[in-house]
C-alpha cells in the first residue's frame, strides 16, 4: 500500500514536470522540441498561409484576423504555450489595413521616405530613429516581426523595387539597414533583412538564375547584409526568390549556414519569402510544392506563407530521411527562440494608437534631410513662399507620390500634395491651373485605382500622362505668376521591372518642360522642377531648361510641407546621392544584361560586370555621368582639412581624422565621404572604394566639426576567389576624403608593406557556368 503509494506519487510527479516541460518560456526550448511530434513540428516550420486565402487562392469567407492587412503568420500550440507571431510588411511603415469590420476608427500608418530617399541622408541616427519610430507602430498595432528593412543591392535602375532598397553601395546599404534594425528592435519587437541575397530584379524574380562571381557576391551583393548582420543581430532573414549559380537561395546551405550563420555568426531565424523555392505562382496554384527537405536541411527555418502541401511534404521527407531531423529541430529551435522574445509572448497588451502625430514630424524631418538638390543656378534657390505667385504645373504636384507599389506600400492616413505644401507656407498658388489639374487627376487617378483593385495588390503603376495646356494658358501663368514649379512623377514596385522607356522622360512630359522653361524664362521668371521618383532616371536632356533642380524622392506622407522647407530654405538641403545618376541608360554597366536570357521571361542572368556596380563602374572606366555618386548641394560652402592618417600595420588598422568646417552663410550639414584607392597588383580593383562616411550636425556658419575614425584591414581588402580569402595587397595606398565620389578635397597616402591574408574562408557559392567579368 505504501509503496504503491509512493508509486503513484512519483508518478503524478513526474507528470507534472512533463506538463511543464512543455511549456513554451517554462522550460529549455531544445527540450520543447523534443516533445513535439514530427507532424506538429512540420505546422511550426510551415506558415499558415497569407490570412484570408490558401496558397493563392482567396477564400471566401476569410477568418477574422488579429491585424488585418498583415502577411503571415505560424500555426499556434496553445498545449505548448506557443502563441501565432505576426508578421506584416514595411519598409517604408507598417503595412496594415486601415479598415476593419465594424468598426469606424481607421488603423493608419506613417508612410517614412522610401529607403532609397532614407539612405541619401547619409544620416545613420536619423535612419535609427525612422526606425524606432516604425517599430513602435509595428508593437501598437499588435505585431511581432517586420518584414523590413529591404536592402538589395540597386545593380540596375531599371529594378521595380529599386525604391525598397538604399543604395548601389554595399556600405551604405549595410549601414542603413542596421541602422534601421536597430532601430526597430529597440522597441522588442523584430526585424527582417531581405531579400538574402541577390534580389535585384522583379523579371522572372521566382526562378531566374543569377551567375555571379564569387568576389562579386562577397563585395557587393552579401556585404552589405555582413555589416547588417554583424551591426544589429537582426531577429530575422527572408530568403530571396532567385537561384544564385544554380542553387534557390532558400535551398543554399553554404548561404544560410556556411556564411550566414558559421561565419557571420547570425543568430536569428531564416523565413523564405512568399511562396519562395516554388520557381513560379503557378506552381502555386498547380499544387506543387517547393523543395522541403533542400530548404529545411539548407537552414531555411520557415517557410512562408505556407501551404498545406508543404506540411505534408515535411511530414514525408522527414519519414523518407531525405529532411534530417536534427535540421528540422534546430530550425524549430530557432522560430521558438524567436517567439519567446515576442510581444504576444510576453502578453504586451498593445495601443492600436501609436503616436501618428509625432511620428508625422519625424517622417517629415526625415524627407527633408532626404531630398538632394541636384542644380541650382545663380543660387535660385532657397527663395521665399510666403506671399508668392507659384505656377504649379505637373499631375504630381497635385498628387504626390508617398511611396511605391506592392508590399512597400504603406496605407498612410493622407499624402500631402505640393499644392498644399506650398499653401501651407503661405505661396498663393495659381487658382487656374489647380482648377484644370485637380478634376483631371480625381478622374485619372480613380480610374487607376479601379484597375489597381482588380488587379490586385501587385498591379502595376502606370504613369498618367501630363494634362495638357495650350500656349495662351502658359503665357496667361506666366504673367500672373513669379516662378513656375514642374514636378515629374515616377513610380513602380514589386513583380515588375520599369521598361527602358521610363528612364526616360515621356513626350508629354517634355513639351511642358520645354514650353514653361521657354515661356517663363523669357519673362525672367524662374523655373523649377522637383524630382518625385523612386529610382533614377535621365537627366541630362532637361536639366538645363530649369534654374534648379530638387530630387525629393517618394518622400513619404509628409511630402509637399517637406519640399515646400528645402525649397524656401527652412532646412538647408543635405542628401547626396547614394547611387550615380549615368547619363543614359546604355552607360549602365548591366544595361546589356538585365533583366536577363531571354529579356521577356530572364531564366538567367549573368552579372558580366561583376564588381564594377555604380560608381565602381563609372569613376574606374572614365564614364561621364550626369550625377556622381554622393552628390548633392547645399546652400551652404564647406570646406574639408587637417587629414591625418595614421596606418597601423601591428593591429590591422587605419586612424583617420579630419575637420568640416562650414565655410558659407548658412547653417547646414555636410556629408563626408571616405575613399581609398588601392594600388593596382595583381587584383583587379574599382579606382577608389567608399570605406566610411559620416554626417556632420547642424554647423552654424564658421564652425567644424573633426572626426576620427577606424578603419580595420578587412573593410580594406579585397576578396580573392582563387584563394577563397580577403587580402590585403602591399603598396601605396591613398586615402581621399570629398563630398561626391568625383569630388575629392583632401587626400593622403599611405603604404602597407606587406601583403596581408586578413582572413580565410571556405570555398563557397562557386559558379555553376563561366562568368566573363569585365
Ligand atoms: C515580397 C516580400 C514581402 C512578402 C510578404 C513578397 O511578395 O517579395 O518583400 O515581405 O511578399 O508580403
């Protein structure tokens, strides 16, 4: 009797602790998942499908949804305590439906500037705090994990996503993202570096195969996610849709293991993108499934959305042994790590209010320090608002464009157009032509809208063609105006790369820029044109017929009152480009080869140019461009000095310091950019690389500001695919400090005497077929 007792006791005990055990945040997640059944683990890995539809098929009668508008999420195990993360989309703001059953109150978000305006601020903390700002309404409105930032690499200007991502740079592009994480995760909550790697076309962007050296991938398509990685630990990872050198991104161990996590030492957890490693949405829609057991065994934790055929697939590749368990367990390991930092882990009882007001300012500073003034005669520029006539032409002025298509899309409470930037800064703007542009864009912009509807989420943007004015009509603005404003519109964004023809300007648009600048300066009236784009376009044909020239980018919600400050000087102008403006399309050095064989639907895409991206391309082979790469005025002068550099061969590094000193009448910020040029041995290298930048803080007139910096050996090497490792090669070397890659102030070199192996890698992501590189 006793004995049985204790028995039972024992027993009872025993229990229990195994009832704990199961317990998400109770107990050792590795043991967690050791009691989990394949079957369970395989809904753990695979998403439960973008909300409202099966794979790609909308339901009906949807389910009702924690936050509408939100991607995707993972199957909850309320025995385990494993609650359903949320993931939603950025990256300019979180991508949430305004509207719910029900209920009148509207769930906005802030649209920020695209990143491609948020990285021409060269401004990190500002990018932080852009950050830190999405992220909190990522954790009010009850999500856990971001699906930002983006950060591929701008390769080709003709990229629909071009405006998701920040630069042709893989340090600015690296900085800027882990900027942004950092940022985001401040508030604990996640975010997601995407689309790992290569991601730098929308053609075929499901199955095309991209044939890249192995130095190129190293220096230019995986550095930037390096610095991220290294620089903020970021939660999460998506995968690419491509293949690189024949393998899918979501199926390559030697990206997401070998590199990703051996040698950056990334800790998170590795979500394909949506329906990535199925090679079309047909697939999709066939049934078929993408390859399980090579994305899971490759170290792709999650897969996203999900379909149920890939919950079987799990289940079967795990029984046939071709999926190794111990990958499954590690990847289930990793989601659950995630999960127990998460808000709906820790019960966060969130706003849905998030502070839009403040967020507002923050998103307007931003677009102001974003926004690049590429001309600028006779100092046109800043002139004053208050009280002036403004000719106001272009569809755009009127309807101002925040941000791009597709999931960067942000559904942002208002836009604020030109025409009520300038109001709101006291210009009288022409009541003509508002009352001829304002009726055409309702019905232009309405008709849009309803094909946008039917097409769904991801249909394309097409341009509205200028509205048209006779010559009476300019010559009557002209008279009754003091300057005229032209604004040219450009957008695009996810499943679609941007024809040829929308590098350049349309006819339409031409002949108002050729008439008003005609019509205008015969009068001795000013003309300027603003510049509402998301990726680069031509220049050089028009950018003479105005007296200045301002790139706002796709500034975000806040965008007329945050051109309307750069234009009357409020905020004296800082960005610089972040990618090199060519003076046509065939200076691209991938303008043969993108978007790729066959041009209609690439299958591959071969990156003949290898290192030589932007800049690289243009300063080493003597391109003539329109805009240089870390270009932009201000209305100020400064001047660079006292450059000291001081090479430390014991610890591998460099010791740079210099001033900036704000010479003008202005106060403003400058930005310093920091090249060096190594000596040309046996590697082939780009005339001068950016190696570090930094921004000044608002300098009055007269005053500096000096910097120092270190810069290690490895962000001076190069990588040597023959021998798998980043070397340093001995000779002279120079160091140039400027404000554009082709304006360089102050230099100085400096000798390594050694060669230097900084460090040895394995020898991955060989290509699959001879790459002819420049
Ligand atoms: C995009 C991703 C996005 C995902 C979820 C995909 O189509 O490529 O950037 O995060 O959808 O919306």
């Amino acid at each position: 009797m006793q004995l049985s007792y204790i028995k039972f006791f024992m027993l009872f005990t025993s229990f229990t602790v195994s009832a704990q055990q199961t317990q998400l945040g109770k107990t050792a997640v590795k043991d967690l998942v050791k009691k989990m059944s394949v079957e369970e683990k395989a809904r753990l890995l695979v998403g439960t499908g973008m909300p409202g539809w099966v794979g790609l098929t909308k339901l009906p009668n949807p389910p009702k949804m924690k936050v509408p508008g939100s991607a995707g999420k993972n199957m909850a195990f309320p025995k385990y305590n494993i609650p359903e993360l949320i993931l939603a989309d950025g990256p300019a703001g979180l991508r949430i439906k305004p509207e719910r059953d029900n209920v009148s109150k509207k769930y906005f978000a802030t649209a920020f500037p695209v990143a491609t305006a948020l990285a021409s601020s060269w401004n990190a903390a500002l990018v932080k705090e852009i950050g830190e700002a999405i992220g909190n309404e990522t954790k009010e409105y009850g999500v856990d994990l971001l699906l930002a930032p983006g950060m591929n690499i701008q390769r080709n200007p003709l990229n629909g996503r071009n405006f998701e991502y920040f630069s042709e740079d893989p340090l600015v592009t690296g900085t800027m993202a882990a900027a942004y994480v950092n940022g985001v995760q401040r508030n604990g909550v996640g975010a997601t570096l995407k689309h790992f790697a290569a991601n730098n076309q929308e053609s075929n962007r499901f199955g095309v195969n991209e044939h890249i050296s192995q130095r190129a991938l190293r220096e230019i398509y995986l550095k930037g996610f390096e610095i991220a990685v290294k620089n903020s630990q970021p939660w999460a990872i998506m995968t690419a849709y491509n293949k690189i050198n024949g393998t899918y991104v979501s199926e390559n161990k030697e990206l997401l293991t070998d590199i990703l996590r051996d040698e950056w030492k990334f800790e998170g957890l590795v979500m394909t993108d949506w329906f990535g490693g199925y090679g079309s949405e047909d697939e999709v829609r066939a049934n078929k499934v993408s390859n399980v057991a090579a994305q899971i065994n490759a170290g792709n934790d999650w897969l996203m959305p999900g379909t149920p055929q890939q919950i079987e697939a799990v289940i079967k590749q795990v029984k046939s042994g071709k999926l190794n368990t111990s990958a499954m367990d590690k990847s289930a390991e990793r989601i659950l790590k995630i999960i127990l930092k998460s808000p709906v882990f820790r019960n966060y009882k969130y706003s849905d209010n998030p502070d839009l007001k403040a967020h507002a300012k923050i998103s307007k500073q931003a677009a102001t320090e974003s926004m690049v003034l590429l001309e600028n005669k006779s100092n046109t520029l800043p002139l004053k608002l208050n009280g002036k006539k403004v000719a106001l032409f272009g569809n755009t002025s009127y309807n101002f464009i925040s941000g791009g298509t597709g999931s960067g899309d942000v559904n942002e409470a208002y836009v604020v157009s030109l025409l009520d930037g300038l109001k709101n800064s006291g210009a009288k703007t022409d009541v003509r032509l508002s009352s001829k542009y304002l009726p055409y864009i309702k019905i232009e912009d309405s008709i849009q809208t309803e094909r946008r509807k039917r097409e769904g989420a991801l249909s394309k943007y097409i341009r509205i063609r200028e509205m048209p004015f006779s010559d009476a009509e300019i010559e009557r603005a002209s008279n009754e105006n003091d300057f005229a404003i032209f604004t040219i519109g450009r957008n695009a964004g996810e499943n679609g790369d941007r024809p040829v023809s929308d590098f350049y300007l349309a006819d339409d648009e031409k002949v108002m820029i050729d008439r008003i600048s005609s019509v205008f300066h015969q009068k001795n009236k000013k003309f300027i044109i603003i510049m509402n784009i998301g990726g680069v376009i031509e220049t050089l044909s028009w950018k003479d017929k105005a007296d200045a020239v301002l790139l706002s980018w796709q500034p975000g919600q806040e965008a007329g009152d945050a051109v309307a400050e750069v234009l009357s000087g409020i905020v004296n102008p800082s960005g610089k480009l972040a990618q090199t403006f060519p003076k046509d399309y065939k200076d691209v050095p991938s303008s043969n080869s993108f978007p790729g064989i066959p041009a209609d639907f690439p299958l591959d895409s071969n990156y003949n140019e290898g290192i030589f991206v932007g800049y690289r391309y243009y300063d080493t082979f003597k391109i003539p461009v329109a805009y240089p790469f870390g270009y932009g005025m201000s209305y100020s002068q400064f001047d660079f000095s006292d450059l000291k550099v001081q090479n430390d061969e014991s610890s591998k590094t460099l010791q740079v310091s210099f001033t900036v000193t704000n010479s003008g009448n202005t106060e403003g910020k400058e930005v310093a950019q920091i090249y060096v040029s190594a000596p040309h041995q046996k590697m082939k290298k780009p005339i001068q690389e950016l190696k570090v930048f930094a921004k000044t803080e608002l300098l009055q007139s007269g005053k500096s500001q000096t910097f120092s910096v270190t810069i290690p050996y490895y962000d001076l090497s190069s990588f040597d695919s023959a021998t798998s490792s980043w070397k340093l090669e001995a000779g002279n070397y120079e160091l140039r400090v400027g404000n554009s890659s082709q304006n360089i102030l102050i230099k100085q070199v400096f000798h390594v005497s050694n060669p230097t192996m900084v460090l040895k890698t394995e020898n991955l992501l060989k290509p699959d077929r001879v790459v002819n590189e420049l």
